[in-house]
C-alpha cells in the first residue's frame, strides 16, 4: 500500500516545500500502541496488540477501527496517511487517523466483542473525549467492526461526538450504513454523465467485495440502469452475462453460508475478474489488489477506487500508459462525508432524512472531484496524481496560515 510519505514525495515534485515543512508534513502528530490481555468466553486467554495514528492538529484525528488477526502499526499508519489525503481533498475539519485492533475475529464471540470493545474504550478514553485537548480521536467502524460497537462506545463515554456510524438513538443518522457505496455509485454516474457525456444505464460492471462498501455500490447501480456481470467476495464469485439481479442476490447473501455470494449464479474469481472486459471495474475489498503484477492484464475501461488503496503505484503507472480512467480515493470519501454530517446532526438525528445525507455527499464530492479534475489538467497527469498533489497543498495551504 502507498503510504503517506511516498504520497508526499510524488506531492513535492509538483510543490515547493521548505524542508521544515516536508519534516512537518511527513511525521504523524501521535503513534500510539497499546497492548490488551484478556479471557475468550471459550477460556483462552490472548494477548491483543492495539495501534492508534492521528497524523496532524488540524482537526480531530478521523478514521474508522480496523480489527481484524493482520493489522500492524504499519498498515495503520499507511491507512491514517489515506484518510488524511481523503479528508483534505473533501475539505472536512478532521485529521486523518486510523485505529487497529490485530485479533483473530473468528474466535470472537458477541461477549467476546463486548468485552474487546469495552477494554479497548477504556485504554484508550483519554484521546476519545473530545475536551480541551490538542488532539483527539473520532472512531468509526472499518474492517469487522460494526454500528452495534459504536453505540457502546458512545454509551460507555457519555459523548456521542467520539464515534460516528452509530445507531440512530445513540445519535447517529439513518443514511450513514449506505453513504461510502453511494458515494462510489454517485460518483461513478457522474463521471459518465459529465465527462463521458454517456448514460450509465447498460454499462457493465464488475465488483470485488460485496461487505458494506461493494454490495451498497452494486445495489445503488443497479438501480441506476447497470449491468452488474461479475461480483467476488472472500469465498469465490458469481457470473451472469445478462446481469445480476443484485436485490436478489442481496436476499440470498443474507441467507447464504458465511453472507457470501457464492453458489447464486455461476462460478467466479478475483483472476478472472481482473482480466475479463466491463465498462467499469470496482475494487471494493482490501489494499493492494492491482498491482503491477496483473495490472496488464486489466481490459475494463474505468477503475473506480471504493477500496483504500486497491491500486499500487507502479500499478497506476502501468494503468494510465494503457489508457484506463481511475477515479482515485475520492470515490470512496462518501463515509466519511457522511460522518461529518452525522457529527452537524448529532443533536437531532432523527429528523435527518437518507437523502438529506446523500444530497451532502454529493455536493462535498462533486464539487471536490471537479478540483481535481481541473488540477490533472493544470498539470498534465492523471486524477491519482493531481487528488495527491491537491491534498497536500491543502494541508500545506493551512500550514502557512497558522505557523508552525
């Protein structure tokens, strides 16, 4: 994964930075870690590494909390440097941040998960009550964490301002769960309409990951008129050369062994999804997906980046040489748009409406993308490049203005 200081680099090619401000821009404002021991339910007692990154004082540290048995204080870091480009290139009031909890989740239990959430609130309470401190942390969920921790989080503070995603009674919004895949659908019609100058409608598309982010991104274009061919997740995939019926195949994951898509339609995978020709290929799993291993072997016109990262670098060199549009992290900032909007309401949720939160999104999104669009063109490289360079001349921009 491309991490924030080799962001920064590609960034200083295109921006003058004194070398006080290149150290400034380079080094997170807090790395934090903090071990957790405690007992499964099943009577095993386990060591828990946590890792917490909040890369500048520009606003609350925001990022959701990644648990899952492969999370290191590197990958938070990188993740942290992600939502740091991603919250300045949508011009929210947060630093970028990112907590990790590196546990087998497949040993977990529900009274395990409480007691793992419990614990990990109160470590680390002293950065999540937002009072007269210099920085803090806004939670939120990510991989294998849910609506359902975020509640007993704000529950156990006392401050419904130190989690987004929530439910509603604990001040959350009901158009939170789908913001990030409408996001990366809203933005994908955009880009057809506007800058293609075509409709969506009967484009083809196929999706990797049907969790939160692909199956709200499939359903949102299925509605609008695409042809969903190919959808994979973390047990194999299905295939429909006529198109998926995705509300279907949203009542059968539900039902499914393990929620996946498998067994639905025909048989699919990660390979051939890569290599087979869409109109539109959305990565929406983990990092590092594309690489410059099968990067040459893509055929799909448009990749739409609903992961964090799913592209490497080397990747999207080998991408733009042959002529494929990527539309970078922008895609998927619908999140933590909505997060924003979810912390303005938090005082009356109940009165916000799903479209009242899509209607933010789509402003903050939109208008965002055209920047960068504009920037690309200012200086002849690809929408990755110019997202990059626009971000960090935001940071810099608010740098200057306040010293340092």
């Amino acid at each position: 994964m491309l991490g924030y200081p080799e962001m920064l680099d590609i960034a200083a090619q295109y921006i003058n930075l004194s070398e006080g401000e290149y150290l400034k821009l380079k080094n997170p404002l807090a790395n934090i870690n903090a071990n957790l021991t405690f007992k499964l339910e099943n009577g095993e007692t386990v060591f828990v590494p946590t890792y917490l990154t909040i890369m500048n004082e520009v606003g609350p540290g925001k990022g959701g909390l990644r648990i899952h048995k492969s999370v290191t204080a590197e990958e938070v870091q990188a993740l942290a440097g992600l939502m740091e480009i991603k919250n300045r290139i949508t011009e929210l009031p947060f630093s970028g941040a990112k907590a990790g909890i590196c546990i087998d989740t497949e040993k977990l239990t529900r009274t395990d998960y409480d007691k793992l959430i419990f614990l990990w609130a109160e470590v680390y309470k002293p950065i999540l009550v937002p009072r007269n401190k210099m920085y803090y942390y806004i939670t939120a969920c990510d991989v294998n964490s849910r609506p359902w921790m975020m509640s007993k989080i704000v529950r156990y503070m006392g401050d419904y301002q130190c989690a987004t995603s929530k439910d509603p009674l604990d001040g959350g919004i009901k158009g939170r769960p789908p913001a990030t895949g409408f996001g990366v659908a809203n933005i994908t019609r955009y880009y057809y309409k506007e800058i293609l100058q075509e409709s969506l409608k009967g484009k083809t598309v196929g999706i990797q990951g049907f969790g939160n982010v692909g199956s709200y991104t499939a359903d949102y274009l299925y509605k609008w008129g695409a042809k969903i061919l190919a959808i994979t997740d973390l047990y194999g995939g299905v295939y429909d050369e006529n198109g998926i019926n995705v509300p279907e195949l949203l009542k059968y994951v539900e039902k499914s062994k393990n929620n996946s898509v498998v067994g639905f339609k025909d048989e699919y995978n990660n390979e051939l999804l890569f290599s087979s020709e869409f109109d539109v290929l959305i990565p929406a799993a983990l990092e590092d997906q594309i690489t410059e291993k099968n990067a040459n072997d893509i055929k799909s016109k448009l990749i739409v980046s609903a992961a964090n990262g799913p592209i490497t670098i080397k990747a999207q060199e080998i991408l733009t040489n042959n002529c494929i549009d990527i539309i970078p992290g922008i895609a998927n900032a619908g999140g933590v748009i909505a997060s924003n909007f979810e912390l303005m309401n938090a005082g009356d949720p109940q009165v916000v409406r799903i479209e009242d939160v899509q209607e933010y999104i789509n402003k903050k999104q939109i208008s965002n993308f055209k920047d960068i669009i504009n920037l690309s063109k200012e200086l002849k490289t690809n929408l990755f490049i110019a997202e990059i360079v626009l971000a960090i001349k935001r940071r810099l921009d608010i740098l200057r203005a306040v010293g340092f």
